[in-house]
C-alpha cells in the first residue's frame, strides 16, 4: 500500500554548523513519483536518509500517513532503498540477493514465489543463479531493484541508481523505473543530478540548492516557469541564454530592454508581464530565452508578438535531427556562479595565529561563492560596464544559443537575422528572482 510522506520544517548540520539541510518541507502524496533534483552537495541524499530513518533531523518533523515518525527505525518504516552502487551481497546468487530481506523478515517462509514473480517483471529469470562478478552494471542493477520490490514495500527512495552506468544503458532502465512505478502504484522518492531524468521520470520535481528548496512543481512548470535564475539554468538543455539588459521606459517612446549593441522592443499595448517591469527603469535586469525561443529569419515577416534582432555565427553544433547556433548578438552574458559550488564553511571560532591570513581567505572565498545567484554590476557602481579583455585570437564569445533544424546552411562568420518570441521571455531582477508573476496559462511550448 503506497504512503503519503510529509516533511515539516526538517534541518540538518553536520560539521561546524553547516546546514546541510535547511527548514525544507514537502508533502509526497500516496502513489506519487517526486525527484529530488540539484547539484552534487545540496542535500538530496540526506532528505533521502531522514525519511529512510538512516539520518535523524535536528529540527522538523517527518511524517508517515499523517503520523509522527522521527522516532521510527528504519525497519519499521516499511521502505525500500535503491543505492547508486547496487549493493549486492558478492557470495549470494541473484535468487539469494532478492530472497535475502524476505529470510529475514519472515523466518521460515519459502521466498522462491515472491522472487521468481519478481524476476518475470524485471525480465532476468535467466539471472536468478549468476552471482554479482558474473553480470554487468544493468544486470546488477535490476537484481538489486528485484530484492526492493519483492518486499512490496509501501515507499520506494532510490539514490541516484542510474548514476554508474553508460548512457543508452540508463535511457533503458529509466523507461523501466517509470513502468514499474506505474504498475505497482507505490510511492517513489527518486534522488538526481540529472535533470533529463527529473523531467523524464517525476509528476513533480522539487529543485535543491544548498539545503534549500528553490521551486516545486510539474516537470513542464519548473522548465516553462522557473522561480529564479539557478532554477532556469539548472533546467533545460542546451542551458537556458541569460543576458544582462537595462529596462528603458521613456515617457514619449515604447519600452525596451537594452542588450548592448542592440535591443528588445516591447510591443504596445504592454502585456502585464511587460507592465510590471516599468518599476525598474533604468535599472540592470536578467533576460531569459531558451534556446527554442529564438528562430532564424526568413522571408515571411515576423509572426505577432516577435522582435527582431540580429547574430553572427560563431559555431553550429549539428546534432543530426537538430542544429544548435552559437551566435554573438553583442550582448553582455549573465554569470550563475558554479552550480556545483561547494557549501560555504563556517567561519572558526578561533584562529591560530599562524593560520590567520588562510582561514580569512577561505572564509571569503567561501562567502563570495555563495552569494548571490547572479554575478553582476549593479547601476550605480564606479564602473558599470568594464571593458572585458578579449578572447584569444580575438574571436568574440558567443552569447545565444539557439534550436533550429538541419536545413539552414550555417557557416561561421555569417550575420543572420533572428526574431525573439517576447512569449517565452524571462525577466528576472539582480537577484536573479523573476519579476514576472505566473500567467493563467503555461506558455505553449509547441509553437
């Protein structure tokens, strides 16, 4: 029977201090497929473990179907871990690995029934007596899915299980996790780095940085409505084009958002997305295109709600169905700082006076890495605009991607006109929070 699961304000720190985890809460609904989606170090596997009982919180609560459950040991909680790196016991047989929690669990009991039932579901009937030397990494993979489901446990929590093993390798389990998902009707708590996965495989996706949630919500409302720029970032690949633009809203002309060398015109009258960003006259703003809201040109004129701008091909990456543009618009890139940035360390307590110079410079070093989101001058600095030094060479960076098809002939060098779809236009503050609010409706995609 699936389990709903509930994370109530939960905190964890382990050395000096440091959350780890920071007053997270989440309510899973029974049957749910939820991914813990963020870098390597901000937290998933530790909100994994304290709903397993493997971790204990230091302040929240977790809650199983309604109940108090910090107390619980991890055998009374009735779930199933999948780890990253199999864990089969090496001097048992596939049948024994799958057998061996239900020996354990029912004394006596004969297990062959459950474990030759679960490996017609799983396809490796022929696997059953090989030990874990004799198969391969997916192989061993399903033997150690096999031993969590036979034990028809009420919650499945998988930590990053597809992490060890080759691309078209994990394409083809993914597809038989979200099978059995499905069949089974068991609630699943499934930990990544890999946002193809969180958008592949969750009803929901709940985005992770440094132990604090960024955004909840279905896989095309994290990608088509992200909250802030590290979620847009995280999301989407190639990665979402951010730019650094100034918001001009002169009293006899019509708004824009100036890029540089050229500039996005808001067609009048103003939508409301368009209307809120008034407020920030003459202030820096972050602007947001995916790669498919930008198109290459052509004869027909430009379809309603489109503004024209022009690139120079800088590189054209042919994936074979589809063609990614490198282009230079003239624009100033935004910077997310490492998205795998390690957590900052907290400052000692005391310092030894021969360390002192070291430790202060850790400590900066620490705080800078995590500051804002966004690095980027804010008006009014002595010097807004410093002048960048060139690239070797002194070919010029590329600034926007974009997604076309193969029938374009894209040399580099060439300057193309390109038309942005003000539709699918992110608008985000220094911060890097989105100015503009959620619309009635999702943008379509499609188009």
């Amino acid at each position: 029977m699936s389990r709903a699961i509930s994370l109530h304000q939960v905190s964890k720190s382990y050395t000096r201090g440091v959350p780890v985890v920071e007053r997270l809460s989440l309510d899973i609904a029974p049957g749910e497929f939820l991914v813990l989606l963020g870098p390597s170090g901000c937290g998933k596997s530790t909100v994994l473990r304290m709903i397993a009982g493997l971790t204990d919180p230091d302040e929240g609560q977790v809650r199983l179907d309604g109940a108090y459950a910090n107390h619980l040991d991890p055998a009374d909680r009735n779930m199933a871990m999948i780890f990253q790196n199999f864990a089969l016991y090496p001097g048992m047989s596939s049948r024994e690995n799958i057998g061996f929690p239900l020996r354990i669990e029912t004394p006596g009991a004969d297990p062959s029934p459950r474990v030759d039932a679960t490996a017609r579901m799983l396809g490796i009937e022929d696997l059953l007596d090989r030990f874990p030397h004799q198969l391969s990494g997916g192989e061993r993979q399903r033997v150690a899915m096999g031993r969590a489901i036979a034990r028809h446990p009420s919650a499945f929590l998988m930590d990053e299980p597809l992490a060890n093993l080759d691309a078209k390798l994990r394409n083809r389990l993914r597809s038989e996790i979200a099978r059995l998902a499905r069949e089974l009707d068991v609630t699943t708590v499934y930990v990544t780095h890999d946002q193809a996965e969180a958008m592949s495989l969750g009803d929901r996706v709940a985005v992770l940085r440094g132990g604090t949630l960024q955004q909840l919500g279905t896989p095309r409302t994290v990608y088509a409505l992200p909250e802030n720029v590290f979620v847009a970032a995280f999301i989407g690949t190639p990665r979402i084009n951010l730019l650094r633009g100034v918001v001009l809203a002169p009293l006899d002309g019509a708004m824009s958002i100036s890029l540089g060398k050229q500039a996005l015109v808001l067609p009048e009258p103003l939508c409301l997305d368009h209307r809120l960003l008034r407020v920030h006259q003459g202030r820096e703003v972050i602007v947001g295109l995916r790669s498919e809201a930008v198109r290459i040109a052509k004869r027909a004129e430009a379809r309603p709600g489109e503004v024209a701008i022009s690139g120079l091909v800088e590189h054209v990456e042919f994936q074979g169905h589809e063609v990614f543009v490198h282009f230079n618009t003239g624009s100033r890139p935004a910077v997310v700082p490492d998205l795998e940035a390690p957590r900052p360390t907290a400052r000692p307590r005391r310092r030894r006076r021969e360390g002192g110079v070291l430790d202060r410079l850790r400590y900066r070093a620490g705080a800078l890495r995590a500051g804002p989101v966004v690095v980027m001058e804010h008006p009014g600095d002595a010097d807004p605009d410093p002048v960048e030094p060139p690239p070797p060479g002194g070919r010029l960076p590329g600034d926007l991607i974009v997604r076309t098809t193969p029938d374009h002939e894209l040399r580099y060098g060439m300057q193309i006109p390109l038309l942005v779809d003000l539709a699918h236009l992110f608008v985000f503050d220094h911060q890097g929070v989105r100015i503009s609010p959620a619309p009635a409706r999702l943008p379509d995609l499609d188009d």
